[in-house]
C-alpha cells in the first residue's frame, strides 16, 4: 500500500476536510489540509505531495487559478489534481479538465468514491511508461524517462494524464483507437470517467503540441471511429 504517499486536501468545509481526512489515513495515506487557495499554494511551494483534492469554490484564490498555477510551475506540472465541485454542472468539468485537473468529482459524493479516484489517479501517474525513453515526432520530443515534452525545444507543460494520453498514442504511431479504448489504456479500471473526457484531453493536447488545432499535425481524427498519431511527417 502506499503508505507514503502524501495528499493535500483544499476546501473551506471544515467538516468535509474533516471526513476526507479520516478516510485518506484509514487507507494509509498521509493527509494534509487548507482552507483557502492562499494557504494551499504556500504548502505546495513548501512541501512535495503525491496529489492534490482541491474545491473549485474557495475564499480568495479559486480552484481553477491554483490549479493554473501549479499547471505552470515546472516542479509540479504533473502533480497530480483532483478537482471538487459542488455545481455539477457539465461546464465546470469540462473547464476543470481543460486547465488542467486529472478528474473531477462532483459534490456531495461518498468517500468509498473519493478513496477509488485518488488510488486511479495516484496509480496512472505512477506507472511507468514501457518501451523506447524518448520519441521523436516532428518537432516534437517525448521523454519518457522525465516525463517531459518538448515542442520546437520549448517545453510543453501537460498533466500526468495528459503525458501517458500523448506517450501512449506517440508509441504507436499510426494505429487507430476507439474513445473506449482510450479509456482501458490510459485510465485503466477508473469507472467514473466518461468517453467524453478523452475528446476534452485530445483537445488540450493539440491546444499545447500543435501549430494549429484545428488541422493538427501529430494527433488526428479518424472520423466515427477515434484518434491516432501520425509520425510520418
């Protein structure tokens, strides 16, 4: 079990911080908390956690700006995020997604679940990658081993689900795959997540790999059946 791992838990509900809490330890997890976005990004820049639960709806610093922030900072572009919210609505999943959240979860939800998505997300960010370390497309650089992508030498901030999405389709240059078979590779036995989840992540992937989204170079669209990498260019 991984009893070192360390989560960082960021809500303003004393008691839903509380409950989380408990049910994080009980799994051998170590838990720290805050209350507000302020507090939370001092103990980021502080301490190093395995992953973060963080409320969208926060006093001062939202969830959405925090979650930018530490997207942007190279020491923890990849720490792995789940992001809470309580509106439930599609657009603030999608929006969450987007900047760069690894899942979401909508309140009010029970801890059995909570406990399932952090070990999903704590387990896909962990796995190492198989395989050659660095794969060469274009101008673009995979490095496996850093976990690190580089366009035209520049780095490219993606999170952790972000990456294996771009590595595993970058593996397997040419091959078509399904939306559900998107799912089974790279979020494996995490039975919350949607189809519509891999579109919003091939999405920001083009957003951040490619000259123009709209007609991409590297990820392509095989229309009515799914996504695949082309490498030949």
């Amino acid at each position: 079990m991984h009893a070192a791992k360390h989560i960082l838990v960021v809500d303003d509900e004393a008691d839903l911080v509380e409950l989380v809490s408990y049910n994080l330890k009980k799994e051998g997890f170590l838990v720290d908390s805050a209350s507000d976005g302020e507090k939370a990004l001092a103990k980021v820049k502080k301490n190093r956690y395995d992953l973060i639960v963080l409320d969208l709806m926060l006093p001062g610093l939202q969830g959405m700006e925090l979650c930018r922030i530490v997207r942007k900072d190279p020491k923890t572009a990849l720490l792995p995020l789940i992001m809470l919210t309580a509106k439930g609505e599609e657009v603030d999943k999608i929006l969450g997604l987007e900047i760069g959240a690894d899942d979401y979860i909508t309140k009010p939800f029970s801890p059995r679940e909570l406990i399932a998505r952090v070990k999903a997300v704590l387990r896909r960010s962990a796995e190492k990658p198989l395989q050659e370390k660095i794969i060469k497309a274009g101008a673009l650089l995979i490095n496996k081993e850093t976990y690190s992508v580089a366009r035209k030498g520049m780095p490219v901030k993606l999170s952790a689900t972000e990456f294996k999405l771009l590595a595993f389709l970058a593996e397997r240059k040419g091959k078509v795959f399904t939306r559900d078979q998107l799912l089974d590779a790279v979020w494996r036995d995490e039975t919350f997540v949607e189809p519509r989840t891999v579109d919003v992540h091939i999405r920001r992937l083009r957003e951040q790999i490619e000259d123009n989204p709209a007609n991409p170079r590297y990820i392509k669209t095989m229309r009515g059946i799914g996504y695949f990498f082309d490498g030949e260019r």
